[in-house]
C-alpha cells in the first residue's frame, strides 16, 4: 500500500488550491498593480505545489510502518507534556514546572520514576541557576518566588 | 597576497582571547554533540543559536563559536562508527567499515587516533581550498544579476537532495512548502500575506524556532517511537600505542581524502556522505592488493574520515561566498548569519571581512584544538556513548525550550515550536526532507527579492530569468540536478549500500 503519500498529496493539493485562492485575496499595493506584485511568487508556489502534489498522488513512494497503538498513546503523551510545559512555565516557575515535564518524559521513555524525576529536578535546578545567575537571564520563578531574594 | 592580509586580519580576530575561548567551547561542545547518540550536526547547531543570542555574543564570536561547533560534530560522528559500528552521522557511515573492525582487534583507540588525524588532515586541506577558492568565487559571483541569482537559487533546491537522494520530487515539494512559509507575513511592499490578522505572524515565522522544532522536537519523538531509551553498556578502550611511522604512513591517503572530500563538498549535490564514500572507494583501488579494506585497515579509516572532514569545510564555500548551502548544517548555520543581520553572499567578503576571514581563520585554529582535545580527551567522550538517551533527550528538548523562550519571553513561540515539532515527525515518516524546507524558509525572500527585481527591470517579461548564458548554465545544472538521481541515483546507492553491508 502507499497511502501515506497518496493523503499527503491529497492534503498538499488542497493547500496549493487554497494558498493559490489567497494569492487573491491580497490588497492591492499601495500605488497600484505592477507587473510584478505580491501575488507572483506565491502563484509559482501554489503551481510548484500543485504539480508535485499530482505527482505524489499518481506515483507514490511505499508506505513506511506506523507505530503501533500503544506507541501512539506514548507519543501523545509526550506532545501533552511538551504543551503542559509551556503552559506551566510561567505559573509554576522554571524549576517545577522543567521538574515535571523532564520527569515525565524520561519516565515515560523508560527510567525509573524516582530517578526520572530526580534528573529534571537537578537539571531545572542547574539550568536555573546558569541562566539567572551566570548568563544574567532571569527564567520565571513563578511559586518559587518566595525564596527570591529582594 | 590580498587573500593572505587578510588571513592575517582573520587570525587577529581569532586569536582574541575571547573568541579564542569560545572556539575552544564549540569544539568541545561539537565533539560533544557528534558524539552524544541522537543528537545530529544541524540538531545541535540549532539548539545552540538561540543561547548564542541570549548570551548577546558578538556576531563575529557567535559564527566562529558555531563553526567550531560544527567542525566538532564532524570529529564526534566517527566515535561511535568505531565503537559501536554505529554511524554519528550519514557521512560517518564508511568509517564503519574498517574502524569497527580495527576495534574488534582491540586496537579501538588507534583506530580513534587515526580518525583524528585524518579529520584533522582532511579539515586542513580543505580550509587551506576554501582559502583559496572562496575569493575567486566570491568575486565570480558579483557578476551575477537578479535573473542569475534566482537560478542559482533554484539550482540549490534542485541538488539538495544530492544525486544520491530518493526522490527529487519530495525534495522540491519540500522547498515550496518552506517557501510558503516564507512567504506569511508583510512583503516588502507592506502587504500582508496569510497573516490573518494573528500578530505574532506579521513578522513572518521564525526560522530559528521553526528549526529548533523540526529537528530537536521531532527527535525526540522519534526515539520515543523506537522506544531507544535504554544506553549501551559502557565501553573500555585499551590503551594507545600508535608510532610516528603509522602516522606518516596514513598521511597520503588523508591527502587525497582531503582532497576528494573538498571537491565533493563544494559541488552541490554531493556532499560529505558522497565525499567520504568516493574517498573510501578511491583508496581502496589505490592500493588495490597493499590494503586489506574492511578487515581493519588503518587506511580505511583515514580515507572516509579525511573525505568527510574535507567535504564539510568544502560545504562552506557555497555558503559563504553565494549564500546558498548545500547541507543541513551550513543551512543553519546560514540561519544564524540571517539573524545576526549579515547578508550572505559574495558582498559579505568586502563588508564583513572581519567576520569572514575571523570565521576562516577560526576553523584553521579550531582544527588545532579539536586534535588536541580528540587525542587525550577522547576517553571523556567515549563514556558520552554510554548515556541512555531516555535522559539525555527530555534535557536536550528542555535546553530547546529554554533557548526559545530565553529569545522572546512568548508562549506563542514555545507552542509553534511544539506544532513544528509535530509536523516534522510526520514529514519525516513521508520521508519528506525537512533541510529543503529550512531552506526554503531562510532563502523565501532574497528569492523572491530577486523575482521581483530581474522582472521589473524587464517589464514583467519572464524570458529574462533565462536570457544570459550563465542563467542558462545554472538552470542547466539545475534540470541535471533533477534528473540525475533517476539515472544514476539507483546505482550509487547500491553500491553504497552494497559497501556498508559486506561487513555484516
């Protein structure tokens, strides 16, 4: 089977239609059309995208194996941790909140929990400290910042 | 005698303590990262950019840091080619086929030591070429027009994918999308391009965050799926005896390695994989019944090493004097002059002649330190082998995130990194390069710059991007760049293949 490829193209050609729809879309340049406006690259690459879209969809390379479910519900979990983290960072603080998602990760690809969490605690800690003190780039304290001095 | 004052200039603004410093770290941090599994070239240059922005390096400090950095990981990529019969890297590959073998001997730290000469050998030769040859190309290059440019542009996606790529047409279609990406934002007349109206786009999409996401997220993704969490068990290595005459004896061959790797590296389309098997093939036919290739040949150690070291100095010359790179590592480098506000190109060699030839010389000495560090430290870095990547990774994927936050303070970015991240995973199951992308993205304005401009001055008449006989070479190169790979492409890769295999 070559699915992928097939979907994909698929997928590209949409692109190629819509981003070549939105090349028409644009507002006319300040001091009129010339012959060459905004719009010219952009159609050359709806047209570029579009050919080699029609290619993919009419000779498709094999499909490469797809994780297994499991593998899925793994690599989930790491995509929610990495969106969790940007979302904690401020709130929580550089160092719990680098505890907790380096903690997760390494848990989750395999280490024991308690090392696992042991390591992004360590080093939240030790990249707090460089940035805040060494490099002069404060990272958010967030809960922490009671032990702020000053 | 020009180049050679220069030079001089160069080696002044290397040789300043602090820059002196920094190279030394990059050197080490290069090996570091060529040897730590999992993480690749580009990978680690990239995660590196955004800490030297933060730590508000001076341009010229943050290149030679980062090239030192670069010529690093073509040091570490070998070790573990040695150890462990595992390629760092692509072009690693043909180390393989004697330096693992040599080990199995128990002579691993000589055949570690060799490597090192010959990537030493094979780095010097070639920046001693790019000292040569840069120039000359640099002012070639100022001949050229708009027209001229956007087929050169052109002929840069055409060979990216080298003549041994699979597909061309995945590589062009990776090029467009990259250049759509270029593309959002406001143009250089203030129109507004697929912003819809979000803010945070109408600067464009960073490409250093795009980047970081691409290559550092989707890896780390990648080894979850291979579930490679667990490290190999550590390794001892015996203690090194090499003689001068073992040496001496590996030197003509690190020469014509050089040598080889140089041509290989400037030519687009072949690159350092291409540079270290045709040099590997080469020695072998050479010394035809004097070798035992793949047996354990000190000098099938020397010659991919030398091939490859050469070629990725080589790989600069067409970044340095045309702003177009050949390889994922200088198209990240070329990220880093982008946003350092340089223009690359063969105008950098007059406006920015400090910086160019403090990066050229920069590499001559990088080189001198990276021996150094290679011979006696080597044992630091072997243990390096031994780190389990389910650490290693989540850390590497925070410094990402630290790095990009560090830039902007914006969670905007953070999660565009991670939807990148998301996206090249999937690109790279469709075996769908992400380099080309990068490049489309770095490349997306001046290639449009030069439309617009060779256009105009004809009136929008399209038969001037094809009206002088240098236009009509490049785009020859071009179209040949694209249909190579069909004819010849199968070919080569067999015999690559069928070289790395025989060893199994």
């Amino acid at each position: 089977m070559a699915l992928n490829d097939r979907l994909f193209g698929v997928l590209m050609l949409v692109l190629a239609v819509a981003y070549g729809w939105g090349t028409t879309q644009f507002p006319e340049p300040f001091g009129g059309a010339e012959a060459v406006g905004p719009e010219t690259f952009p159609k050359l690459l709806a047209v570029v995208l579009a050919l080699t879209s029609l290619y993919l969809i009419v000779k498709p390379d094999p499909d490469n194996a797809w994780p297994p479910g499991r593998t899925w519900l793994e690599l989930v979990i790491a995509v929610v941790v990495l969106v969790a983290y940007t979302l904690l960072l401020q709130p929580l603080g550089f160092v719990i909140a680098t505890t907790l998602a380096v903690g997760t990760l390494c848990w989750r690809m395999g280490a024991a929990p308690l090392r696992a969490y042991l390591t992004g605690l360590v080093s939240g800690v030790v990249v707090f400290l460089l940035f805040t003190y060494a490099l002069d780039l404060p990272l958010p304290w967030g809960v922490l910042s009671v032990l702020e001095a000053d | 005698m020009e180049t050679l004052n220069y030079l001089l200039d160069g080696f002044g603004v290397a040789l300043a303590p602090h820059n002196l410093m920094f190279a030394l770290l990059g050197a080490f941090l290069g090996t570091l990262i060529g040897a730590l599994p999992g993480l690749g070239p580009a990978n680690g240059v990239a995660i590196l950019i955004p800490l030297a922005f933060t730590l508000g390096l001076r341009p010229e400090t943050a290149l030679i840091m980062l090239t030192a950095v670069y010529a690093g990981a073509m040091y570490g990529g070998r070790i573990s080619s040695i150890l462990l019969n595992i390629p760092g890297d692509e072009p690693a590959m043909m180390t393989c086929l004697d330096g693992y073998p040599m080990a199995q001997k128990g002579k691993a730290a000589e055949a570690l030591a060799i490597s090192a000469v010959a990537s030493f050998m094979g780095s010097l030769i070639a920046t001693i070429g790019l000292i040569l040859l840069a120039p000359l190309l640099a002012r070639f290059a100022l001949t050229f027009g708009a027209a001229e440019y956007f087929a050169l542009f052109v002929l840069a996606f055409a060979t990216l994918g080298g003549i041994t790529g699979k597909n061309p047409v995945k590589t062009i279609m990776a090029a467009a999308i990259g250049l759509m990406i270029a593309t959002v934002g406001i143009d250089n007349t203030g129109v507004q391009r697929y912003t819809f109206g979000v803010l945070e786009l109408y600067e464009g999409v960073d490409f250093i965050i795009t980047i970081v996401g691409l290559f550092a997220i989707s890896e780390l993704l990648f080894f979850i799926e291979a579930r490679a969490g667990g490290g190999k068990s550590e390794i001892v290595i015996n203690k090194l005896k090499l003689s001068w005459k073992e040496i001496v004896a590996i030197l003509p061959t690190s020469f014509r390695g050089g040598v080889l790797g140089f041509i290989a590296g400037v030519l687009p389309g072949a690159g350092a994989s291409l540079g270290s098997f045709i040099s590997y093939t080469l020695e072998k036919k050479v010394l035809g019944r004097k070798g035992y290739f793949g047996e354990g040949d000190p000098r099938g150690v020397a010659a991919p090493e030398a091939g490859n070291n050469g070629a990725s100095s080589g790989a600069l010359v067409p970044m340095l004097t045309l702003g177009v790179p050949g390889s994922g590592t200088t198209a990240v480098l070329l990220a880093l002059l982008i946003s350092l506000n340089i223009t690359p190109g063969p105008l950098m060699f007059t406006q920015n002649a400090d910086i160019v030839w403090g990066v050229i010389a920069a590499l001559l000495i990088g080189n001198f330190l990276l021996l150094l560090l290679n011979i006696p430290l080597v044992g630091i870095f072997v243990k390096l082998l031994s780190v389990p990547p389910m650490y290693l990774l989540p850390i590497v994927t925070m410094v990402a995130f630290v790095g990009i936050y560090s830039i902007s303070n914006s969670a905007f970015d953070l999660y565009f990194m991670v939807a990148f991240g998301v996206g090249g995973y999937f690109l790279r199951k469709l075996e769908i390069p992400l380099v080309p992308i990068i490049l489309g993205l770095l490349l997306g304005p001046e290639m449009e710059k030069n439309l617009r401009h060779a256009l105009d001055i004809a009136d929008g008449d399209w038969t001037v991007l094809w009206n002088s006989g240098l236009a009509i070479g490049l785009w020859s190169v071009a179209i040949l760049g694209l249909i190579l790979p069909y004819l010849v492409g199968p070919m080569l890769r067999r015999r690559m293949k069928a070289g790395t295999e025989t060893r199994d």
